[in-house]
C-alpha cells in the first residue's frame, strides 16, 4: 500500500479572462480530487515502489490545464506531471548517488 505524506504544499494559479472566479473553482477542486485520488494511482502505474520510502524537500511544476477537459481529467492531468516532476527529482538522486559511488570507487 502507497502510503504518501505531504507536509507542506504550496499552489499558484495565474488566470486570465473573465471567468477567473469560476476557473479558480474548477482548478482547485481538481487539486483536491488530484490530491485525494488521483496522485496515489499516478504514482502506482508510473512504477514509483509502492514499498520505498521517498523523501522530497521540493518538487516544482509548472502545468498549463486545458479547461475544455473535464474535472476528472484536469485532476488527472496535475497528478500526471507532479508524478514526472518527482520521477525526474528520483533520477537525480540516483545519478548523484551513482556519481558519488564512481567516485569513491576511483579512489
């Protein structure tokens, strides 16, 4: 079982046009629906150990939603590129720790 923990999250959304209020609304509810459901499944199907334990100060992601999606698919769209962001800050990790291994072997 993938247990996910996220401490702190931090959310920007920038809006242009008339109906910032009502896309507002739709973006965030698809931000709880990505965090309540849909991140845990991403995770899973992107291969992410469900065993390991992982952890990350920081994952940045810029994302542009198209709103003619639905709300399902919005929060499906955001979860889908915070699991690529966190896939991309696990390769990092590992390349520096097979670096940092290389290294030390050298020696």
């Amino acid at each position: 079982m993938l247990a996910l923990h996220i401490r702190q999250l931090q959310h920007h959304s920038h809006f242009h046009g008339a109906a910032t209020a009502s896309v507002r609304k739709r973006v965030d509810a698809a931000l709880a629906a990505a965090l309540d459901n849909e991140l845990e499944a991403a995770m899973l199907s992107a291969g992410i150990d469900s065993d390991e334990e992982i952890c990350i100060r920081r994952i940045r992601m810029r994302s542009a939603l198209s709103l003619r999606r639905s709300d399902r698919q919005l929060a499906a769209d955001l979860s889908l590129g915070w699991v690529d962001e966190l896939r991309r800050a696990i390769e990092r990790v590992d390349q520096a720790l097979d670096d940092k291994s290389s290294s030390d072997n050298d020696q």
